[in-house]
C-alpha cells in the first residue's frame, strides 16, 4: 500500500518524516462546532450519545468534513470501560462525570470481570461506520483510557484535582487496587483489540493523570499498566499502531522507549519541544504540543507557538497536535488558520 493511501499519519507513525506533519487535535469532535451542538442535542444523556453509532460516527466525521484533518478520533469516552463492567455512571452538566464509588474489596467484587458486550458493540459499530465513510488517506484512530485515569474516577466517584482519594486508596488497599488495575488493564487490551478490528487504524491510550503520582507509583500504577496493554494488544494485532499520553510525566517520559510495543508518545503542554527531541529516542514518534489556550487566543501567540513546535521537530517524525484537548470556545478561524500556518511548511 502506498504512503498516500495509508495516509500522512500512519506513514509517520511507522517513523517516516514528511515535508509537513499529519496534523489531528485531541476533542477535535466537540462543542466549539455548532454542528456538534446540534447533533448532541438529539440524545437524552452524553452516554446515550456515545453508544448510539450513528449519532457518534457522525460526531466523529464532522471535524473531518470540515477541516481535513489527517486522523479522526472516534467520539467516545473513556468512561464507557466502567459503565460496561456495571459501575453506575452518569454525567452532570456542567459538573461532569458521576459514579457510584468503589471503596472496598466488596465494590470491586460486585463488578462485572468483562465488559458488558452489548453495551461496547455499540462503540465497536460506530468504528465500523466511520471507516466506511473516511477518505481513503485519513486515518481512525481509537482509544481507551489508561488504567490508572480510569480508576481515579472509579474511586473517588467523580474527578478531582489531585486524585488524593485514589492515591491514598493504592496505599491503604494496595491489593484491592492491583485487582482494579489488573482488570482494567485486560478489559482495555479487548476494548482496543475490538476497536481494531473494526476498522480502527492507531489507538491512544490516554493517561490524563499520570502526573500526579510519585516516581515508586507512576512506574507500578502508570508505567506498567500502559506497557502491559501495548504489549497485549500487539499480541492479538501484531501491527497495530500506539499512542501513548500520560499527562504530567515530565522527565519520566523517557521509560515509555523501553517498550518497542508504542510508537509515539503524546507530549503535553508543559513539555518543551526542544527537550523533548533531545532527550526522546528519535525511534519514537512525537505528538503534540500546542497549549489549546494559544489556539483560543489566537494572533502573535498561535503563530509563535505553532513556529516553536515546528521548528523543535524539524527533521523528526512529529505529528501536530494540542498538549490536551481543545476548548469549547476555541474560535473556528483559529482552527482553520493553525492548518494553513502547518501545511505552508
């Protein structure tokens, strides 16, 4: 297959540099676009709306339709892994994600030990239809949420600002949360495998809050549950492409190379580009780092940030994207303007 028809961001992905880096923003799918608003209205809740395929896949092809992005990321959440295992989840607007605790080994037993599959076939036939309507030479890429992220909102019922519920519950009962990570770890290996196979071309395992734990922590409740979902994932699909982003890594980052299982890491806002294409393997792809607040502000700052970005990656495999998700308020024009200022070259 030819690299155009595998498309600018899988060729990069499999460590090729090209004349412009494939360009894709994390929440690309989402409320700063009116025709977002207009669909989303016509579910009764947000979990409704992510496990009704047509309402997401349609969702998903919108940012495509409307920028050419180079990948699309399906519209999900990561919170469906929970609400399939029998957690009650729910969102609050305005308040965000809502769950019935687990604070004992009890909670956790009471737990479904796979994933409720008619609940996820409904991700996995969204997958399906995007990948039939998506040009050839744009790429899907899945997702799930890393087993650590995941757990915080096990644990604590909702987010919180420094995970302190869920830290301190992975000292207090350190067994029980092994068996909460260790079950999250296996159902994230199918839920990406699935996606997968249904058409799926990358997958991102996103770690929102790896940054938040000391060094002794993030190697046993980040580290190694991201690796062991790469390196299960690659034993069902040898080829499948990874993303890694654990959010807050700073200098730990580097660890993700020792596993040939991932490869590209997602860098986030608080990581400088040049750092980061000093101290990183050039074996491994790099993604990011746009602070979405330059995109919202538009003028001098973007184009200075988006120029920084580019010029610290000259010369590497780098894929443009945010350092974390785009803002709801974030202007179309910006948007549009950030695609033209990157594929000038």
């Amino acid at each position: 297959m030819s690299t155009q028809s595998r498309s600018k961001f899988l060729a990069t992905l499999d460590g090729h540099v090209t004349s412009t880096p494939p360009v894709w923003l994390m929440r690309q799918a989402g409320r700063y676009l009116p025709e977002y608003r207009e669909i989303r209205a016509k579910a009764p809740s947000f979990l409704d709306f992510c496990y009704d395929p047509q309402l997401a896949s349609e969702a998903t092809v919108q940012p495509i339709e409307r920028f050419g992005f180079d990948a699309a990321i399906l519209f999900s959440d990561i919170l469906v892994v929970p609400d399939a295992l029998g957690q009650h989840v729910r969102f609050e607007t305005g308040e965000g994600p809502r769950l019935t605790p687990i604070s004992n080994a009890a909670d956790l037993k009471a737990l479904r030990e796979t994933s409720d599959q008619g609940k996820m076939s409904r991700v996995y036939e969204a997958v399906e239809r995007v990948r039939a309507r998506l040009p050839q030479d744009v790429a899907l890429i899945g997702f799930c949420g890393a087993p650590w992220t995941v757990a915080t909102y096990m644990i604590a019922g909702q987010g919180t600002s420094d995970q302190a519920p869920t830290r301190r519950f992975a000292y207090e009962q350190a067994d029980v949360f092994k068996a909460l990570i260790d079950r999250l770890v296996h159902v994230s290996i199918e839920h990406l495998v699935q996606q997968l196979k249904a058409g799926a071309q990358a997958v991102q395992i996103f770690d929102s809050w790896a940054g938040v734990l000391p060094i002794a922590e993030f190697e046993r409740w980040c580290l190694a549950p991201v690796l062991a979902i790469a390196k299960g994932v690659r034993a069902q699909v040898p080829n499948a492409k990874i993303i890694a982003f654990p959010r807050g890594s700073g200098v730990n980052l580097p660890q993700f190379e020792i596993s040939d299982d991932i490869q590209a890491l997602g860098l986030d806002t608080s990581i400088d580009p040049h750092w980061a294409a000093r101290h990183i393997d050039r074996k491994m792809v790099l993604q990011g780092n746009l602070d979405p607040l330059a995109l919202l502000a538009g003028g001098r700052g973007l184009d200075e940030a988006i120029d920084r970005i580019l010029t610290a990656f000259r010369g590497r495999a780098h894929i443009f994207n945010l350092g974390h998700g785009i803002l709801p308020p974030t202007p179309i024009p910006h948007v549009e303007h950030l695609l033209r200022r990157i594929r000038a070259g």
